[in-house]
C-alpha cells in the first residue's frame, strides 16, 4: 500500500509540474505582450525576465535572427530611408513549438513602421509577436518594415525567440543609415512575377511553378546572411527544378527574377 501511494504521488507530481510547465508555455500562444524583446525603450526586458525564467542565451547568426530584404535580395549592408522592406525574423533551434518578438530602435528610440504579415500581429504598436506557435523546425516570420526618415542612423532590431521548452533566445542585429540613390525619397518593392516551389521543406530537387517567364528568367537562393548559394536558369519549357541536396539544412530565400519583375518567397531546407 505504501509503494503504491508513493507512486501515485510521484504521478501527481509529475503531472502537475507538466501542467504549470503548459500553462507557461501555453498563455502566450498567441503572442507576446509588448515590450518583450530585449530593446533599451523597454528597459532590456524580454521573455526570460518577464516570464520564461529558466534559461536564455544569445542566437548565433547560423542560429536565425533578422534579415531584412529589398526586391527579394537581403541586405547586408544598411538601410535606405523612407523605404520598405520584407523583414524575416527565424530560429533554427530544435523544439517542439517556438515563437517570437522583434522590434527596431534608433539611438532615439523606435524606428520605422511595422506591418504585419501571415502568422504575426502588431502588439504595442512598436512591436511584432506570432499569433500562434510554430512546432516545425527552423520556424520563420515574414512581415514588412518602412524605415524611418533620413536622419535616423544605426537602426538596431532586437527579437526574443522563445521555445517550448522554455527557453529564450535573444538577437539583435544593426542596419547603418545609407543615402537614398540619385537624391529618392525611397525605395519600394517592384513589380512581382508570380511564381510558387515544391516541395516545401525540400531536401534534395526543388521545383518551380510560374507562368510567363521571360527567355532570360533566372532563379537565386541566399542564406539569412545574404549570401548566393545557387543561382540557375529557368524558363516556362524547361529547366523549371534545381538541385539542392548541397545546401545545409535551414531557412533561405528563393528569388526569382523575370525581366523587370522580380518576386521572393520562404524555403526550408532539410
């Protein structure tokens, strides 16, 4: 009688430590509350003071954080004012859910305008969370971002990725200030061709669907740094797959361009 009565309090316990630990996990799932991701207009707080207490360490860059796109081609260098760009916040750490909460500061605090995107909100208006976790791995969020006026200088994204296993993993990454080409007043996305890939995670052969293409169609795949790792030639006949067993496993960018249009979309590798 004793044995089973420790038993049953064993499975007590652990069940209800399972409980709490769902719970916790479970009351931000639809996302974040602003002002978790780490920026100074928040006092450095982020989702392991606030509430995930357990763990928290600094992304690598072969980790995920923000990349920031202009025409579907990343940008590795700075940030044209007044313009507008496709951010991308990701994680590839392995876990059963995950998700996220970025935002961007100037030395004089928030920059830029967000505008929310598939499978994200606008929280605090300064701020962009998930509105439900991803359980797959690498987990990505694409949104848009207008950058400040001219004038603004360094602008700093700080995200807090968190995981289901209750830890918190924090980025940030600074874009510089750069002068508008020929005295714009901003750059904005141009023309898209319409175009889709599968599968989609891939592993090995990469297939495209678009119509229209012109003869001198090409297709370009970047790693979150912004690094071309493949580039191939398509048209609307032939030669419409590329071989990717080469690449590692993680999240790029898949752009294709087509005479003056050009268009990007999300590829998980694994």
């Amino acid at each position: 009688m004793k044995k089973i009565t420790l038993l049953t309090i064993v499975a007590i316990t652990i069940a209800l430590f399972t409980n709490i630990n769902n719970n916790r996990v479970n009351s931000k799932s639809n996302g974040a509350p602003a002002g978790n991701a780490g920026n100074p207009s928040a006092s450095n707080t982020n989702c392991y003071t606030s509430c995930h207490n357990e763990t928290v360490a600094n992304l690598s860059s072969s980790q995920g954080g923000v990349t920031l796109l202009l025409n579907g081609t990343p940008v590795t260098t700075g940030y044209y004012p007044d313009s507008t760009y496709t951010v991308t916040s990701s994680i590839s750490v392995s876990a059963n859910g995950h998700g996220f909460q970025t935002t961007a500061e100037s030395a004089s605090g928030f920059a830029g305008t967000f505008m929310a995107g598939s499978g994200n909100k606008i929280t605090g208006t300064h701020y962009v969370t998930h509105t439900s976790p991803i359980s797959s791995t690498p987990a990505s969020w694409s949104y848009k971002w207008k950058a400040p006026s001219a004038g603004a200088g360094t602008v700093t994204f700080y995200s807090a990725f968190m995981t289901y296993n209750i830890h918190t993993y924090l980025s940030t990454t600074a874009f510089t200030e750069l002068a508008n080409p020929g005295g714009t007043s901003g750059l904005n996305e141009v023309d898209q061709v319409s175009f889709s890939i599968f599968p989609n995670p891939a592993t090995s052969v990469l297939n495209f669907s678009a119509n229209n293409l012109s003869a001198n169609s090409s297709v370009e795949i970047y790693n979150l740094d912004g690094k071309l790792m493949l580039q191939s030639n398509i048209n609307n006949s032939q030669n419409k797959s590329v071989n990717i067993a080469d690449l590692n496993a993680g999240v790029y960018f898949v752009k294709i361009i087509s005479g003056s249009k050009t268009s990007v979309t999300k590829l998980i590798k694994q």
